[in-house]
C-alpha cells in the first residue's frame, strides 16, 4: 500500500529554473496539501486542495503555483526558483479538511543554487 | 490566526529519565494531534487527541489534552535511545489561509545512555 508519493525525491536547480513536483495518493481521499520544511520553523502550509477542483492559498504561498489534477494528484510548481525555496517539500493528504489527520510522503528535498 | 508553540525545542535527556513536552495553542480547536519525525524522514502519526481531558498512551509515550488551557502534553516515561526523534504537535483549523493543521516548531528530542 504506498499512501502518498512525491517525485522527485532530490532536484537541484539553478536559480531562475522551474520545476515541478508530484504527489499522488491511493487512499481515496479528498483533501491533499503542500507543506515546506525548514529547519526550526516546523512546516508550513503552501498550498492546499480541500476537495477535486479546489485550491486555496496557505501560509507561505509566494512564488508557487498547485494544481489539482484529479482525486489523486496534486502537483506543485515553481515558475522561477529562488534561493529561499530551498527546503524539503511534503505532499500530505486527509479524507476531508474536517477529518485532520494527516498522511504525509517521504518528502522532497530541493535546492536552489 | 492560530498560533502553536512547542517547548522546549531542543531536549537531551538520559535514558531512564522521565520529561515531559508541552504544546500550547492560540485558539479554541477541537483536535490535536502528535507526529514523531526521524532524521531524513517523514511525519507518523502517534496520537490523535479529539476532546477535553483525552489521554492516549502508546508505550512509553503518554499525551493529553485540556482544551479549557489550550495545552497538550506529551510526557515521556523512562526514554530510551529508540525514542529520540523529533516531536510535533498539530492543531486542527478550518478554512481561511491555514488550511487544515498548524504545526508547531518541533521539539528535538536526544536520549543518550
């Protein structure tokens, strides 16, 4: 069963580059959601879909564009990397936003030189 | 907007010995949740914590929940080194720029011999 999955697992990128990671799930559920992590500040919300068709801003979405592709997919992109998008990426997603928990992927590590 | 705070960030502990870490939030919420992170890795969930004067224990982990003080615990009962992770805590919200959990910063715990 593999839950949720992130392409790529490492990307290293110039700046000024764009790039695209996926995520898919296999659980079914209705919300996923784009996390970014980075030392001593926890994660951050960047982007998340609640359901298929919807995408709302979270708290640090400058620079980032998502796409919803269906139930399963969640794609995130950057149009024009820069140095500060240097970070580890985690795609998660829950059976609703009410439901809560979240199922996350193994992460992905990107940076930005 | 909900804020989240973990303390202490950093805790090296002796195995044996018991310590607990706290979790306090901003805002009423009605779930909380815990998740353990090992170097490199992903987020696993440990606990789900849905109302007032909730307790779950897995282990040698033990977290509760008193909404009345927006404060959540997780005490640690003679650590030993298999326990050493870093620890989040995660507060439910709906809709706006927060989506669906705020994470606090992480509590880095070390168990030494």
């Amino acid at each position: 069963n593999a839950g949720v999955t992130q392409t790529p697992k490492f990307q290293v990128l110039k700046t000024g580059q764009s790039m695209t990671l996926q995520c898919a799930q296999d659980m079914n559920h209705n919300s996923m959601y784009w996390y970014r992590q980075d030392p001593g500040m926890g994660l951050r919300l960047i982007y998340y879909s609640a359901s298929e068709g919807t995408t709302d801003k979270g708290e640090v979405p400058n620079g980032y564009n998502v796409s919803r592709l269906n139930k399963r997919e969640f794609s995130l992109r950057l149009e024009s990397a820069a140095p500060s998008q240097t970070s580890v990426y985690f795609c998660a997603s829950s059976e609703s936003p009410g439901a809560g928990e979240l199922f996350f992927g193994e992460g992905s590590r990107l940076t930005v030189l | 907007e909900l804020k989240v705070e973990q303390n202490p960030l950093f805790l090296s502990m002796q195995e044996g010995k018991n310590y607990t870490i706290y979790c306090n939030y901003s805002t009423t919420s009605d779930r909380l949740y815990w998740y353990r992170q090992d170097p490199g890795k992903s987020l696993e969930s440990l606990f789900v914590l849905l109302s007032n004067g909730a307790v779950k224990q897995e282990g040698r982990l033990m977290a509760s929940l008193d909404t009345k003080a927006r404060l959540s615990t997780l005490h640690i009962t003679a650590a030993v080194h298999d326990l050493s992770a870093t620890y989040f805590c995660a507060v439910a919200v709906y809709g706006g720029s927060q989506g669906n959990l705020i994470f606090g910063k992480g509590t880095k715990l070390s168990v030494k011999p």
